[in-house]
C-alpha cells in the first residue's frame, strides 16, 4: 500500500499534480486500485489506506470487520465509501447500515425507512407516529448517531432515567415521569426497529436484545375504574340538559356517552361512526365500526338495546348517511368535556339532598368523582370498563362477553376490564348458605326392621325365611332358579315384611301373586 499524488495535464498543456492524495493497493481479488482519499493532508491519507488494507485482510480471510473499523466506516463520506462499495470491500447492506440512524427511522423517497415499512404495513397513522416518536426520543437521549451507537445498557440506564420523578426542595413530586407501561412501549417500539433493521439486511448484530419489560402492575399510574349504574343515570340526565360544550349540545354529549357505555366502543370508533353505521329500521339493531378504525382491523358489527336503539333512530332523524353521528373534540378535549359533565352531574346529585347532614355525608364519597378516594380515574375510555363491568355483572358468557368487548383474551376481558361494584361482596355473602342451623342427627344404635333395638332372635329372621323358602322350593322339586324357569310368573325368593314389628309377615317363595298367604309372627320374630 502506498499514497501518492497523481499528476495531470493542464488546460494550458502543462503537467500538474493533484492536491488530493490517493491511496494505491491490491484488493482481495489481487487487482491494483486507486481510490481517491479527498484529502490533501498525507498523514490523513496514510490513515485511510491503513483502514482500507485492513478491509482487504478482512475480505481475504472471510473474517468480520472489527469494531474500530466499524466505526471508520461510518465516518466516512460517501464519495470514498462508495468507492470501496464498488470494488467490493464492503457489502452493499453494510454501506446502507453505514447511514445514521435518522435515515434509517425516516428514510428518504428512494430509500424508505421503517416508519414508511409501519405505515405500509396497514398500521393507522397514531400507531406510526407513536412508534417512531418513541425510537427518536431514545436514540436522541443516547447520544446515538450511528447503529454502532446503540447497545442495550445505554437504553436501559436512559428508560430508568425517564422513570425518575421530578421533585422540589420538599420532596413532593413536581411532575411525574413514564410509567410502567409507557416504559414497556418503548421497549416495543425498540425491538421492533432492530427487528426491522436485521430483516431488512441493515445490522447484523442486534443491540435490543437486553431490553426487558417491566410488569405493569407494580407502578400503574392511571388506573380506571368502572362508573356504577347510579352514576351512569345522574350523568346521562343531567348532562342530556346541559348547555353546549365543546361544540356538543347536551343532547349529543349523553347519547355519546350512552351508546360508549353500552357498546364499549373506543373513543376513536366511536369518532368514526356515521349515519349510515348504524341499522334502526329492522327488529334487530346494530352498530358497525369500520375496520379502518377498529383495532382488530376488520368491521366490528355490535347488537344495540331496543330502547337505545328508539332513541338513536329520534337523535339521526336529520343527519345524511355518510354525516358524522357524533360531533366529537380531541382526545384531550373529550376528557375536559367529560370532568364538566362530571361536576354538574354530582352537583345536582349533592344538591338532591334533603337535609345538610344527608348533603354532608353525600360530599364525603367519591360518587361521580373524576378521581376517588383509591386514586382510580373515571375518564372516557372508563366507559369501556363499564360495559365489561355490566356484562360481568349481569351473568354473561366470559366468551360473550370477550366477544362483545372484542378482545383478543379472556384475560384481558375478566382481569383488567371486569371490576368488582360496590356492594357486589356483601351479596355474595349474603347469599352463603346460614351455618346456623343445626345438624340432623341420626340414630346411632342399630335397629331392626321397624326401627326396633335388635336382638338375638328378630337377627335370626332373615335365615328363618330364607329356610323357609329352601323347604318350599324342595318340596315341590327342584332349587329355586328352576323354580322360576319352571313358572316366570311365580315370585321366588321374595319375602314381604310388615312396617310393624308385631303382626304378619306375607311370603311368597313359590307362589303365584295371586296366592300370597299370610303367615303370623311374634314381636320376638319367631314362626308360630
């Protein structure tokens, strides 16, 4: 290997010799190359041939290019690692690795990156934007320019950072940080954009692979609750009168927040409906969100109540079929929209009150309370829990009731959406068998055939009859079995006692049914 500066003629004919250094060596197939450095400096050059015939040895010898070459590499301009592209020194999925990692999240028009893959792939534009949004906050807060950049114990160090809450000199906490599950979306977002990139021949190595998820329900910071059906008819009439908020009258906000309640719709579904989604003229009315819209990607089709079905039908009267059923604001709109309702629904409800000690004692619960006493939110999506809270409630199917909620689990429908309501426990109790009752006692002394102490002579009964028949059966000729093959209507062996312990016994060993005779006994169980 050696640099050198090569020489050209002039314009005006004269020889002149370049500024720019290039470096000359053999490459793995043994052909002599010229590769132009773009540098005017000779010790810089000398540095990139070193570099380029280390590349050469790697090619040669099958072996994987190390980490410091790596590195050199990806600093390069992409004139110079063009060149080694072309001569064959580094694969071409290496060069396109080499780019830095924006390009790979957001690549250009001829050459898309992995938010164009998610978009291409079906995934609503939420999804993508969150996703990529996640990646590029991670990557940035690595420090991270370049694939090489990335390993797991710097996302890790900087995930758990993200989990630190903010506090002030009292050590009350100023502003919360991500939580457990927000901390496990990103390490979804992550693994996935490394999975990408070594599909795509992008990385060889993937540097997600420590990533670990957290459980969520140790650190769950915004946990819901279900709204009690007490508190679903104090909202629904109280805002059904209500003013205009948020560009929706009354009206319109108590029909959203019944047709949420009762289907558990998601707040972008419901967004989506339209005149046309709902049938209201047949005996069984439905309502269909698109697939566009719905998170399992295919048009989910929902039974209305006939009632709700009425007041649907009176509510669209108006509206043309591809108008929007419900005017609804932005998600974070829809969640002032509701605290309003909230707090007019529990003022009337405290106003309600009688007397001051029934108001006081109102004030003191969490009945429609934005937030309770346990630190649970009765947000929008609550509404969702509430429909599977009912349907628990009301003794569906667990599989129905996944069906209606349109989960992918029976976990997911029974553990997170189903809640317990108030008053539910004490029912439960209520309805134990009483332990107060006392036990039937029976008679631990051994009877005879009419309840009656046994002794010696009634136990001598049973061989006593079963001789008496033997004797019978004898006399006429035979044993018993040829008895009754002799004469099937004859009753053999059959002995009938009285539910008296003094009187007569009727035996039939022998004998047609019509010739049963009657035979005395004592109360000790002798024959006469």
């Amino acid at each position: 290997m050696r640099v050198m500066q090569v020489t050209y003629k002039a314009h005006n004919g004269r020889t002149t010799k370049a500024t720019k250094w290039h470096v000359e060596l053999r490459d793995h197939a043994g052909k002599l190359q010229r590769i132009a450095t773009g540098q005017t400096d000779r010790r810089t050059a000398e540095a990139i041939g070193r570099h380029i015939d280390r590349l050469v040895r790697c090619r040669v010898g099958c072996e994987p290019i190390d980490t410091q070459t790596s590195k050199w590499l990806e600093t390069l301009n992409p004139t110079l690692r063009g060149s080694l592209e072309r001569i064959g020194l580094v694969d071409p999925a290496r060069v396109a690795a080499l780019r830095p990692l924006v390009e790979h999240i957001d690549g250009p028009h001829d050459a898309p990156g992995w938010k164009q893959y998610l978009a291409a792939k079906g995934n609503v534009a939420a999804h993508v934007t969150g996703s990529v949004r996640c990646v590029l906050r991670a990557v940035n807060g690595c420090n991270a320019a370049y694939w090489s950049d990335l390993s797991s114990t710097k996302l890790m160090h900087w995930l758990n950072g993200q989990r630190q809450d903010e506090v002030d000199s009292d050590g009350k906490i100023k502003r919360r940080r991500i939580g457990a599950s927000t901390f496990n979306g990103y390490v979804t977002a992550l693994v996935g954009f490394a999975r990408w990139m070594q599909r795509e021949g992008r990385a060889s190595d993937n540097p997600m692979l420590g990533l670990r998820k957290l459980n969520p329900k140790t650190d769950k910071r915004h946990e819901r609750r279900p709204y009690t059906l007490d508190e679903l008819h104090w909202l629904l009439t109280t805002t059904k009168a209500a003013p205009k908020r948020y560009g929706m009258t009354g009206r319109e906000r108590a029909m959203l927040y019944r047709v949420a309640a009762e289907t558990g719709f998601r707040s972008n579904e419901l967004r989506s409906l339209t005149r046309a989604s709902f049938v209201l003229d047949n005996d069984k009315p439905s309502v269909t969100a698109q697939a566009a819209y719905s998170k399992r990607r295919r048009d989910d089709v929902l039974p209305l109540r006939a009632d709700t079905a009425t007041e649907l039908r009176d509510f669209l009267t108006n509206k043309l079929p591809q108008a929007k059923a419900f005017n609804m604001p932005g998600a974070r709109d829809i969640s002032y929209m509701l605290r309003g309702d909230l707090a007019d629904a529990r003022n009337a409800w405290l106003n309600d009150a009688t007397l001051p000690q029934e108001r006081t004692e109102r004030a003191s619960t969490s009945f429609l309370c934005y937030i309770d006493s346990q630190g649970r939110y009765a947000d929008f999506h609550a509404l969702r829990h509430t429909t599977g809270t009912l349907l628990a409630a009301s003794g569906v199917h667990p599989k129905v009731a996944q069906s209606i909620m349109r989960h992918s689990t029976i976990e997911l429908t029974m553990g997170v959406y189903s809640h317990v309501l108030v008053g539910q426990e004490t029912d439960a109790i209520e309805n134990l068998p009483s332990l107060d009752v006392a036990p039937v006692r029976q008679q631990t002394e051994k009877t005879g055939t009419d309840h009656a102490p046994r002794t010696p002579e009634n136990e001598r009964l049973p061989t006593v009859l079963h001789s008496l028949g033997q004797q019978n059966v004898a006399a006429s000729g035979g044993s018993l079995v040829d008895e009754k093959r002799r004469n099937p209507n004859k009753i053999v062996d059959s002995v009938e006692v009285s539910s008296h312990g003094s009187g007569r016994i009727r035996t039939s060993v022998g004998r047609s049914p019509t010739d049963l005779q009657s035979v005395p006994f004592g109360r000790s169980g002798t024959l006469p």
